[in-house]
C-alpha cells in the first residue's frame, strides 16, 4: 500500500471513530432535539435565543460566549434576543439593537447582563437605555440616531419572526442549523461545542 493511500484511509478511519464517538454519546430527546425549525441563510451557524432580563440566560452566557470561542472559524454564532411582549424585555432588545448597529456588541454584551443582575435591575425605559449606553461612551446624539431609526421597528419584529418560527419554548436556548435544539444550562462549554459539532454533521 502506498503511502498517500494509507493517509487518506487513516484520516477517513479516524472521522468514523469521531462521528461514533460523537453518536455514541449524544441522544436526541436528551441531548437535543429536532423542531420544523427557522431557515438560515448561513450554515454552519449555532443561534442562541436569550433575554438579558433572564436570570437563567445570565448563568449560561459565560458557557455559551467559551463555547462561541471554542467553535470559532468553524461555525458561524449569531444571537437574537427575546422580548416575548413584556416591556422591559423589549426595552432589552432594543438595547441589543443598539449595540449592534453601533458595532459595540463585544464591548457591552457582558455589561448589559451585569447592569440587570447586578446593579440596577431591568431597563424601565428609553431614557435609563441611553443613560447606559453614554456611561459607555456612546454620544446622546449617535444612540438617538440609532434608536430612532426606522430600521429598530424591522429590526425587533424580525427578532420576533425569528422566535416564531424556531418552535423554541423557553430561554436560554441554541438552536443549531436552524433545526436542533440545545439547552446550553445542561453541559459545559467543551461538551456544548462537541455537540455542535456533532449536529453540524447530521445530515
């Protein structure tokens, strides 16, 4: 046997062992499970559903955000924040929005969770949203440029379509290529990114 066939059928040999390893230790209805699901335009791509007024999601970001760091360069991550109709939720989402468009997200994403949990409790209105984002440096004019534009509307109902169609039921939740679903309270970082990977694979 020649050497460059004896790599290609080592490296197929060790991709079975992974994909067995992997199937021997996820159980869909366990582990994950499979809903209709939300079409994503971009694959491989881990989506996680959160609010920064739930307690649950502010115990699960830093294993969600090592997870991100772990699966980065190979799957894309993206969020979309909840307001499921209460208005300090969406006073939250709006607060996403607004770091997003102002490109300051990985600046503000932690501190937004700490402001709620921490500090002053949840955002009551317009007014307490842009006292936060000055505190960060952000200029009163940009944040009323941002948080007025017509954009925020269709914006925070996509956010809403995005639920919507998930078939989610609570949060924090990942949702995985548009159809799995993962509750990341339930593993660790290194655990949450194998079965990423692992649900990427599926076919």
């Amino acid at each position: 046997m020649n050497y460059k066939l004896s790599k290609v059928l080592l490296s197929f040999l060790l991709v079975c062992v992974s994909h067995m390893s992997f199937a021997n230790t996820f159980v869909e209805g366990k582990d994950y499970k499979k809903v209709s699901g939300l079409p994503e335009a971009t694959k491989p791509v881990v989506r996680e559903f959160f609010s920064y007024n739930c307690p649950h999601c502010y115990q699960a970001e830093p294993t969600v955000e090592k997870m991100a760091r772990l699966l980065k360069g190979k799957v894309t991550f993206k969020r979309t924040p909840v307001g499921a109709g209460r208005p300090s939720w969406i006073l939250s989402q709006e607060a996403y929005y607004v770091a997003q468009k102002l490109k300051i997200t990985n600046q503000v994403h932690s501190k937004i969770f700490h402001y709620i949990h921490e500090e002053a409790g949840p955002f009551t209105n317009a007014q307490q949203l842009k006292a936060f984002f000055e505190f960060q440096a952000v200029s009163g004019k940009e944040f009323d440029k941002v948080y007025n534009s017509k954009d925020k509307k269709t914006t925070l109902d996509n956010y809403g379509i995005q639920l919507e169609l998930s078939g989610i039921t609570g949060v924090p939740t990942l949702l995985v290529n548009g159809v799995y679903v993962v509750n990341p309270g339930e593993h660790t970082a290194q655990e949450l990114a194998k079965l990423v990977q692992f649900l990427v694979a599926k076919k």
